[in-house]
C-alpha cells in the first residue's frame, strides 16, 4: 500500500473553499486514490475517487496531476456542517484490505 | 438509503466479561470489515471477510478476539474476555470493492470498566 502524507488540520470559515492535499510519492501504477469523510460519533463516509485528472460529485472535487505523486480533495463553500476528519487513501482497486491513516480535521467556523 | 446495521450502539461491561457485537451489511455486499477506532491509535483494521470467508484477520489480538460471518446477512465479533483497554469504538464495513466505496456503520462504543 502506498504511503500518504496529509496536513494534521486545517482551519476555515463558512463560504470558504476548503484544499486538502494528500502526497503519494510511491503510488503504483494500478492505485487508485480515495477519500472518506468522518463526523464526529459516525463511521467514515465514501466521498470521492480518481485515478487521473479531475473527478467531481456533488461533494467534492478530486485533482490529480499528471505524475499522480500527489491530490487535491476540493470542498467548495464549506458549512459548518463540513467539519470533519478527511482521509486520504492509495491502493489497488481489486485489493479489498483498506488502511486509513491519521487524516485531515477539518474545522469549520462561522 | 441502504445502510449497515451495528447492535448494540453502546455497551458497558466489566472486565473479563464476553462482549459480542453484531452488523448486519448491505443486502448483496460481499465484503465485510471490522475495525476499532481510538483516539490515539485511530482507525485499525481487524478483519475481513470476502464471501463470508475470512481474508485477513491479522489485525486482530487472536488470543481474545473471534470475528465470524455465520451467514450472509450476519457479522459478528466476539471479545472474551474483555479488558479496558478494548474500550473503542468498533465499526462494520461492508461493499462490493473499493472502485464502489465501502459503507460503514455508525459503530459499536464499548466501554470496559
């Protein structure tokens, strides 16, 4: 499983657009990368997954560049509902295993 | 929504005692996961099972801990005996492969006195 690096915590306001990069400098050919979003006293929530380029939803944006060593989870006009643990996740799309790393707080003030 | 089905949400037992935690995955998924979650070691994968079959159970402290899927529409993971420092909170995952996301539940919070 490739290992990710991503911020400890982020801060931000109401309206604003929240990026969250996660670096995987040894992503394999056939990973995938994934985020989950976790509130507080729930289980994590699939949100977003890409191979290359750019995936969007109705969550969230997911960018990836060409040499895909890093990606960029895009929140556009976070609530305060947003706030949230965000993890990052590289592997192999037929590897079932998933292993979540420490994430992203996400906080969301008024 | 379909969603996975975790009983009981809360349990406060006493050390030593058997707890056994229940999920029930999504109708049709094949993939089934346990992890614990705490605050300082986070989310810890236990086990898995494809099919009903166990894939990976090395997660788990072997000598305590038992995770079985009795039939399709059934998970359980069993701690006996408990100790306080199984205190966590103990998710249930289930999907048909990461391309589609997996779907938790809302979680079991044990608490061992």
């Amino acid at each position: 499983l490739a290992k990710t690096t991503q911020p400890i915590s982020m801060d931000s306001y109401e309206g604003q657009e929240v990026n969250i990069t996660c670096s995987h400098n040894n992503i394999a050919t056939n990973d995938y990368i994934t985020w989950y979003q976790q509130f507080p006293s729930q289980g994590p929530r699939f949100i977003i997954q890409g191979y290359k380029t750019k995936v969007t939803n109705e969550v969230a944006s997911l960018f990836i560049p060409a040499d895909r060593k890093s990606s960029t989870l895009s929140l556009p006009r976070v609530s305060l509902s947003d706030t949230a643990v965000y993890y990052c996740l590289v592997g192999v799309i037929n590897d079932y295993k998933l292993s979540f790393g420490a994430g992203t707080t996400v906080t969301v003030r008024a | 929504d379909a969603r996975v089905t975790q009983t009981p949400r809360h349990k406060v037992t006493e050390m030593g005692q058997e707890v056994t935690m229940r999920c029930q995955p999504i109708l049709g998924h094949n993939t089934v996961f346990w992890y614990r979650q705490t605050m300082m070691q986070g989310l810890e994968l236990l086990a898995y099972f494809r099919n009903r079959a166990p894939l990976d159970d090395s997660g788990m402290p072997k000598d305590r801990f038992s995770a079985e899927m009795p039939d399709a529409t059934l998970a359980t993971l069993k701690i006996q005996p408990s100790e306080p420092r199984d205190s966590a909170v103990y998710f249930c995952a289930s999907g048909l492969g990461q391309l589609y996301g997996y779907t938790f539940g809302s979680g079991t919070r044990l608490t061992v006195v």
